[in-house]
C-alpha cells in the first residue's frame, strides 16, 4: 500500500512540477496564441511607469537582495471607438513615451490584450530550480516505489513457490 502511495505521490509531484505551467512558458504560449488567433490594433505609449523589482544573488550562505527600478509602458489602443490601456510589466525599459507599437487582444475581449514583443519575456524562461527539485523528488519518490513493489512481487513469488515446494 506504501508504494502505491508513493507512485501517487511521485505522479503529482511530477505534475505540479512540470504540468502546471509553473515552468514560466505560459506567457509566451499566451502570445502564441494571440498571434494565431487574436485581433491587432495599433496602440501608443502614453506613459511610463516606475516598479521596483527585487531579484536574488549569491548562494546558499550568501544570499543577497538587489532592488532596482525598471519603467513599465502603459499602452492606449481603441478598439469599437472604446479605449483601452494596458501596463505591460513583462517588456520594461524598452519603449519610451510616444513609440508606436502593436497590441494584440482576443477577439470580443479588448481587455485581455498583450503587447506583440518579439522581446522574449522575462517569465519565459526555461525551468528554474523549483521545478527541477520537483521534478527530482518526484523521479525519486517514483523509482523507490516501484522498486518497492517489484520487491513485493518477487518475494511474494518466493514464498509461494516455497509453499507449493512444501505443501
């Protein structure tokens, strides 16, 4: 029963790690998506917006936290007359008030709009290393398990053959 258990939780660490989009990839699908299938209006940058961000250095024993401040587009466009303002916190310190640039929207939903960057965003990243400890826990956690029930098996095997041998 143990090992099933295991093989269980084996199995969910494997897809929190690796199958609910925590590997970053989503934005960029996202974009993908709108590409295909969304709608495109012509936007401008209205205005810049400052954000801090806070980004870790060092290792284990010397961990430190850089803060710095990036500037964030905030991007009109007009869809149906309407208008709409996005504040793109992915592609920062790139545009500058004025700069004409692409937004794309899903159709029937202006609201729901990215900016068509060919920047690749920052939470586009391959896996980092939450997602590999995962990842590894959940290998880990899988193999002792089947391990455990070939071991099972095999035994049980054993003693059957020796009661049979016997009886």
């Amino acid at each position: 029963m143990r090992s099933l258990l295991g093989l269980i939780f084996s199995g969910v660490l494997l897809y929190v790690a690796f199958g609910t989009g925590w590997s970053g990839d989503s934005r960029a699908e996202r974009l993908d998506d709108l590409r295909e299938s969304g709608v495109r209006a012509a936007g401008t940058v209205t205005a810049v917006e400052e954000v801090e961000r806070t980004q870790r250095t060092g290792g284990r024993r010397s961990r430190r936290n850089a803060t710095y401040t990036v500037t964030c587009p905030e991007i009109t466009y007009r869809v149906a007359g309407e208008k709409h303002v996005l504040v793109e916190r992915s592609d920062c310190d790139r545009l500058e008030v004025g700069d004409e640039v692409t937004v794309l929207y899903e159709e029937g939903a202006p609201y729901n709009a990215m900016l068509d960057s060919d920047r690749p965003y920052e939470e586009a990243r391959s896996w980092d290393r939450s997602t590999w400890i995962l990842g590894g826990a959940g290998v880990v956690f899988g193999l002792g398990s089947l391990l455990g029930i070939v071991m099972r098996v095999s035994g049980w095997r054993q003693r059957r053959s020796g009661a049979v041998a016997a009886g």
